[in-house]
C-alpha cells in the first residue's frame, strides 16, 4: 500500500453505522454510514487499495446536500473529497483495524482519490443508491439572500 503522509490516531471519534453500500463488486466499493450517536452526521466509506494483511478505506463526511447534488448529478465524489480540509483512512482486516490516520486533502495520493467522472450514475450502483437518492431527492442545496437594510 502506499505511504500514508498524516497524523496517526488511536481510532475514530465516532462510531459509524453502516446502512447499505452504493457501489460493489466481489465486496463493497463505496458504503454510506452514519454516526451512532447521531444519525444526521452521514459518511462515505470508499474502499482505496488492498495489501496481504488489509484493506484501505477513506472516509469523509458529508452533508445531506452533498448528498443530493450527487443524486442530482450536480457534483461527484471527487468533488465532495477536495471540498474537504481533510479525511480518514482505515487500515483494516473484518473487525480489525490495524491503523487510523488522519490525512489532509493535498496529502492524499492520488491513486487513492475517486476520478474525474466519479458522478452518480444509473448503471452499476447498488438498489441502496436508488433508495438513498429517493430519500434526499427533495433535498436542495438552500443559498441564502439577505439584503441589507439601512
């Protein structure tokens, strides 16, 4: 695998859920999570590289949002990762992780970062995509006008 430039930590300060991958072949490719201890805090889960030992995921948060400008093919997972200042990556073999680190965005190897047309698509994606995607479909990115007054 490759070298990893970042801060290593003890582990997660969250405990994610998973509740349905969107992509797979032969194992999950990118998976959807949420925070335990709240569930409105969602993250991707995107598998990276593989070695004898484990496999490489990133994982970085996103917002509902981000989620539905991706279902709306307004923006791709590239996009979502470099809006980031940084992600996760786990080092893991079923249950246990052998490292976690903390990487920040210009530090990711670029093997690592999902491609330029890393946009949702209606083919390949699991039935779980299809049912996130309904759930955030009425969901839209809300910009604010104010207009000063004075």
């Amino acid at each position: 695998m490759i070298d990893l430039v970042g801060m290593k930590l003890s582990g997660l300060n969250f405990q994610l859920v998973h509740l349905g991958d969107l992509l797979a072949y032969e194992g999950p490719l990118l998976s959807h999570c949420v925070d335990q201890s709240d569930p409105t805090d969602h993250y991707l889960y995107k598998w990276c590289d593989v070695d004898d030992h484990a496999h490489r995921w990133m994982i970085f948060k996103v917002t509902e949002n981000e989620l539905s400008a991706f279902f709306r093919f307004e923006t791709t997972l590239l996009e979502m990762v470099k809006s980031k200042r940084f992600v996760y990556f786990q080092d893991k073999n079923g249950e246990f992780i052998f490292q976690t680190i903390l990487v920040s965005i210009e530090n990711i190897p670029d093997a690592y970062l999902p491609g330029v047309d890393s946009g949702f698509e209606e083919i390949g994606f699991e039935e779980y995509a299809f049912h996130l995607k309904s759930k955030f479909r009425k969901t839209k990115t809300v910009s604010k006008t104010f207009k000063i007054i004075g």
